[in-house]
C-alpha cells in the first residue's frame, strides 16, 4: 500500500496547487518535516479543544501543525470556486470536477487522521484507505465496517475474549471528533482570509455526524446495499 497521497488542484485558469501528504508506513502517521516552522495558531493553547487529553507540556497541537504545512497554499480561495481535482493514492488515481471547499475537506480530513491527535486515532483505519470526495453512503458504510472489523481484529490476538457489537463507543468518538472540527475552524478563521478552508472543516464536520445519526435511526442511509434483490436482503 502507498505511503503518499497526492493531491493536486487545478483552478480554473490553469494554476496547479500540489499538496503531497507522506506517512509512515507502518503506523500511517503523517510525516512532517523536521523542525517545521509553525504558526502561533498551530499552539496546543491556542484555542484548545475542550476535550484535549494531550499534556500541557506539548507546545504544538498535533492536529494544526499537520494543517499547518498546506493551508497557506488555500489562503486566497473562495469555497465555491470550481477546481478540477486529481487524487493519487498509490494504485489507483482519482480525477473529478469539484469545489474547492470539497477537495479541501479531503485533505484535511486525511492529515487530521493521520496527525497523531489522540482524539483523531480511530480515523486512522479509514485514512490507510482513503477514498477521496466520499459520498455520505460510502462514509456511514466504512465507518461502520472498519469498526465492527477492528473489534474481530481485536479479539483474534486476544486468547478469544468476547467480541463486542456495541456501537456506542464510536458514537462517542465522533462525538469528540466534532468538538475537534469546531476548534479547529475557529483556529483556521485566524489563519486563512477566505472560507474555503474553514467551510471545508464544517463539511467534515457535517460527515461526521452521519454515521451516530445512523446508529440511533437504524442505519438508514446505507440500509438499500444490503438489498440483493428487490425486497430481499442479506
């Protein structure tokens, strides 16, 4: 599996912006470069998410250092600008016409997950296959998969201890993840001049809801993919 996801967007008189994203291979963390130059909106204490478990020791938030190395490259952009959007993930690329507030969602989404927030780890399955400009459906249907998936993961190295349904913790974690995305927009209104950066978090922010509203409404949006045949499921 690539290490590198690549993105590039093409505006519309042609300028490309290239945002090349690296990560380890074994754990998939982000890799930045060494002794970065970061901004003072990039401090733990800047703004700091209500629900931060990281000590006050720790003098950059993980989470904003990593936005940090790209969001410059977005400052002058407006949300709804079109962009021509390429994605290339290793095996497969990815070629789409879209937003800019979209495509950067996807690149904030992917360096959040990989940033080493602890608030942010449980993404980092989904990261490892990222499938950029995800529809809802496809969001709920990962999500769900990749963490019924991890508790069998879980058990089989663990002398057979009972594997556990429940979807409570994940609710819980994408629960903490939206007060992440609402203080990381406010350190982005500080940073960037032009939304399309700041609506890019609310749109992450708004995905990450879909999957707990799910859970509580019987898994609605993705419950027609288990349809085999009409009026038959599995």
């Amino acid at each position: 599996m690539s290490a590198s996801v690549i993105y590039h967007f093409y505006a519309a008189k042609g300028e490309e912006t290239l945002i090349a994203l690296h990560f380890d291979p074994r754990t998939y963390r982000l890799q930045l470069p060494t002794d970065p130059v970061l901004p003072e909106w990039a401090k733990l204490n800047f703004n700091r998410c209500p629900n931060c478990t990281l000590a006050d020791s720790e003098e950059y938030c993980p989470a904003a250092a990593a936005l940090a190395q790209f969001l410059p490259c977005f400052e002058s952009r407006f949300s709804y600008e079109k962009t021509t959007l390429q994605v290339e993930t290793g095996n497969r690329t990815i070629v789409a016409q879209t937003t800019f507030q979209h495509g950067i969602a996807g690149v904030i989404g992917l360096a959040m997950a990989t940033s080493g927030c602890p608030r942010t780890l449980f993404l980092r399955p989904m990261a490892r296959t990222h499938l950029p400009l995800a529809t809802e459906e496809e969001t709920v249907f990962r999500s769900l998969a990749i963490h019924l998936l991890s508790q069998y993961v879980a058990q089989s190295g663990s002398g057979g201890a009972p594997v556990s349904l429940s979807l409570q913790r994940l609710k819980e974690d994408y629960g903490h993840l939206s007060h992440v995305n609402a203080a990381m927009a406010e350190r982005i209104r500080t940073a960037i001049e032009r939304d399309a950066a700041v609506n890019a978090v609310i749109i992450l922010d708004s995905f990450a809801m879909i999957t707990p509203e799910n859970i509580d409404t019987g898994f609605e949006d993705i419950r027609a993919l288990f349809v085999v045949e009409e009026g038959v499921g599995v």
